[in-house]
C-alpha cells in the first residue's frame, strides 16, 4: 500500500504514511501515537482512488501539490497527500461553506475568503448579486496555477472584476483587516502544514475583527467522527468570541469518512435561518447539486455524538 | 491492492474487485461496464481498513464471511467482500434504520426484521417498552453465529423472550403473513448476492401486506452518491403501492461513499414526524449515539441532487 501505486492513489493518515515510508526506507521508527491530538489524522484508514493518469506532481514553497485525472471522480487536486477536491463531488463542500454563510447575511456585499485556491468558493460567493468585492488570500499561488490548468469549472472566475487576490499568509493579512467584510470563508487545508494557524484562537479574534456589524464567518469545521477534540477546542473558544457559535454538518464522499463540519459564527444573527431563500427553480438557475433553502437549518441539526462531542462529551 | 495484504483490508467494488482477481490469476476478460447499473458498485474507489487480526474466515451456504480486529474501528463484519459494520460506527446505521419507523409510530407492538443477522437492529428496537413481539428472518445462520461470537454488543439480545427467530429467506417468509406487523425493517447488504430479491416491487408489495393498519417500514436505501439509479427505480414503484414514500440520509463513515440512505414508507403515516419524541435525559438512557428527535425531521430534508435522484433528475 503505497500512496501511488498499480493505478491507485491512497490517501493514508499523516502519521500512518510516516510509518509507511519509514518501513519503505528501513528505517526502525515508529508510529508516535495513535493519531494527532488536535486533528488531521485517521490511523487504520485509507481511502483510494484509481488514476488514470498523473497531470502534475511538483513541490511548492509549501507543500506537495499532485493532480490526477482519476477514472470516476474526474480531475483530483491533492495537498500533502490528502485529497482537497475532486471535479465529481466537489460542489457538497463548496456550496455548504460558502452559501451557509452567504444566505444567512440578508444583503453580503464585501466578501473574504482566505485559502481557497482551487477556485471553487469564489465561484459560490460570486452568484449572490449583492455582492460587489471579493477579497482572496491564498498562501500558495501553485494551487491557483494548477487549479486554472486542471480544475477550470472550480477556477473559472479567476477573471472576475470584483475579485482582489492576494498571495499570502490569512493570518497576517488579517491583522492589517479591520472592519471590512460582510462574511469571510475560511477555505482550508487540514490542521498540519501550512493552514495549521488557522485552527487557533488568536485567528478567530482576527477573523472577528475584521467583520463589519452584522457579519458573519464559515470555515471549514474538520470531520466530527474523526476530530472530537479539535471541534471541541475550537467550539469553546469561539464561544467565548462570538455570541453565536454554530455546527453544521454535510457529505462528502472524497474527504475522510465522508463527513464535514462547518462552523458558522456571528455576533449578532441567526446563522441557522437563511435570511434569503430559493425556490427550486432559482436552485436549478444557480447550478446547485447540494446546497439548498430547506438543508440550510437541517444542516445545523447534529447527530448525539457531533453534538457530544461539541460539549466535550464524546461517549467512546 | 488485494482485499486482505500487508495488513489492511480493502472493500474494492465487486466489478473492480473482479478484474483485480483476473488480473491476479492471468485471466484477461476485463471489466464488462463502469458500474452495476442497478447499485452495489463503486468502480474506481475503495476504502481500507487496518487489520490486527483476522478472526474468521469461512463460506457459508450463501456468502464469504469475514470478521476481523481493526486497528482503530474495533471488530469488523465483512460478507462477500462489503464491510456490513464495525464496532466504531454501528450506532450509526442501526439506530437510523431502527428509530426512524419506530418512532414514527405512537405505539409499535409487533415488529418484523428481515435480515438484521448481527442483531444491531433487534438490540435498537428493544429499547422501545412498547414492543411485545420482535419476529427476525435471516437468511444466513452463520452471520448470527459470529455476530454473538465477535460482535457481542451488537447481538446482544438474541437470549431475549420477546424474539422469535427464523432461519430462512426474507421473501418467501413474507407470504406466508399478512396484516401482522406495525413495524417491518429490511437490514439487508446490497443488492448483489443473496439480498437480491430485496430491492424489487413484489417485495415491496408482500411488505405492504405484512403491515397492520397505521404500519411502517424502512429498509437501507443505498448510497444516493452512488446508485441513484437504484434509488429513483425504488421511489417510484414504492409510490405505486404507499401513500407515504420518504428517503432519509445519514453518515456512516465505512458505508461506501460515507452516507447511507434509508426509505421509510407508510399508507397511513406522515413518517418524518416522530409520534413520540425523547429528551436529551432519554436520549442519553437509551445510550442513542446517532439518533435523537429533532434529528428524525431532519435527516429527510435532502441536499438537492438526492432530491433530483430519487426523482430521476441526475445533474451528472
């Protein structure tokens, strides 16, 4: 099982890989623990998909980009070994994170998304009419690159007039950020690597800061079978900045176990309601396969070990 | 990639699966077409799951059962290659399977399993005090067998006085009762193999039979990701024979995809309303993992294309 082999990718566990290549390579050391405390980790898992072809494998300043095309999921963008995207099913996670917190903002004109290279939540922002600016900060401009190549159906508004790109690191761009934006998307890799400061406290404040009234924020919320402590973490102290804290929950079959987390906080609305709704020809107009104005609340309502586990309580 | 190799096993389709084995044994008949037209296929995706040991391995009359201890997942039932379910994410399945007709229901007396041998779903539909008689028909002994054997949590209750147990196949044992259950759950694998008559009209219609007045059923309704086919082929000659045809989906992490389906039909009965609803306090006695009230309403608000699935819409 390696993670390029005999026609198939593998996406292992972070720390199940480091034992892979070091048995490969001769090397005695073992695994250190069974899984990465705070996130990013799924030891005794794999998931696979068959290549049909390898488009490009570089390393960036930052990480390990890869594309394949692969036999039944399309064009496939993989970061540091785990899959971020694939043309098949890519639309459940675009649509959650960014129309959660798009109609929940009855009228969002100025919009922040920070990571999101491959294109895909620009594009989902962009089909709300009100909005007038989109604000883009992606630390690894090899992703947008590639992403325009092999992933032109995400990367497509690259183009678009209300679209200012910056290249650089979230964390730091937001600190010279204040008060400016009607939602900001938080479109990031997993908690190990280059996106491991955007799981902390401290970006959270930032974030809140540089909301106007009324504001709201999504990021992409880990997976709740595999990530207890990190969304547990991450809930308690995102309560103690905004006064509405919430979970949503959705499918997608390529990232692992097939279930991700959204968080979405506000200080002063509702996030649960949308302030705007669709009808199911409007949903058909906008190209929606996921995302729509009923599954928008029933998102935020969790199984007993999501919720357990947002309290800290998890039962096994 | 084999199933059982350098100490993972990995769930291929069975069409994959077969070339695989072809190739393996110097056959060149390749694969005949991208998928079972009808579900049970995932062609070019697996999932894999490290094993620690291998506990059982045998043919029954019917099937290839295999249980084995997982490294993370705890023991692991697996027929005809397809992982069926693991101590990690069993709650998961069966208390969806089980809970959503039963509390539908304001006060089911007589329920019918079929299938159901790892006795997850029996353990479910105890907990409710209503119950006096719980009828399972299996069509594999020997998948009870193990399941007392390496799953005990699961098939704890087959000791209870309430059950009464026969050994044989679901269909023909349909004909034989008529107007006897309020509830009937069909817990089958996939439609490829020995559950094959399952997923068809005239099953549908014995069900339909078997119910008393105000009776509901639910069965496993696949994966919408994958066999959409399948699933718009059920909803429409379900809507032929009951009034109420509902398609409720949740996650279960080492289901293929990540998210099973479940249908849940009724003459009489609006089955997206619980008739009876738990506290968090019950919730919490019942040791429901998955399931809670609120959750029952919401897990039938689909994301749009398993809406545009079931009514044979597919985007893509």
């Amino acid at each position: 099982m390696d993670t390029l082999q005999k026609g198939w990718f593998t996406e292992f566990s972070p720390d199940d890989l480091e034992v892979i290549n070091n048995a490969a390579s001769g090397d005695s050391k073992q695994l250190k623990s069974d899984g990465v405390e705070m996130g990013g980790a799924w030891p005794g898992q794999a998931f696979s998909l068959q290549v049909d072809e390898v488009l490009f494998h570089e390393k960036s300043k930052y990480q390990d980009v890869l594309v394949f095309k692969s036999r039944t999921y399309g064009n496939v963008l993989v970061l540091d070994g785990i899959i971020q995207c694939t043309e098949r099913d890519e639309a459940a996670y675009q649509e959650m994170l960014a129309h959660l917190p798009m109609f929940a903002h009855p009228n969002p004109k100025r919009v922040l998304i920070i990571g999101g290279g491959d294109g895909g939540i620009l594009r989902e922002v962009l089909k709300h009419p009100s909005v007038e600016h989109v604000t883009m900060c992606e630390i690894d401009e090899m992703v947008i690159d590639v992403s325009k190549k092999w992933l032109p159906k995400m990367a497509a508004e690259f183009g678009n007039p209300k679209l200012n790109l910056f290249i650089g690191d979230g964390f730091e761009f937001l600190k010279a950020h204040k008060n400016e934006f009607d939602v900001v998307i938080t479109d990031s890799s997993d908690p190990v690597g280059p996106a491991e400061s955007l799981f902390g406290k401290s970006y959270y404040q930032l974030l809140s800061d540089a909301l106007r009234d009324g504001g709201i924020l999504s990021s992409q919320g880990e997976c709740p079978w595999l990530d207890g402590n990190l969304i547990h973490t991450m809930n308690v102290f995102c309560k103690e900045i905004f006064a509405n804290v919430k979970y949503a929950i959705g499918s997608v079959p390529t990232y692992t176990s097939g279930t991700m987390g959204y968080f979405v906080c506000s200080q002063e609305r509702d996030v649960t309601t949308p302030a705007r709704t669709l009808t199911s020809e409007e949903v058909q107009k906008w190209g929606l396969r996921f995302y729509n104005s009923s599954l928008h609340s029933a998102a935020f309502v969790l199984p007993t070990f999501v919720q357990q586990a947002l309290e800290g309580k998890q039962s096994s």
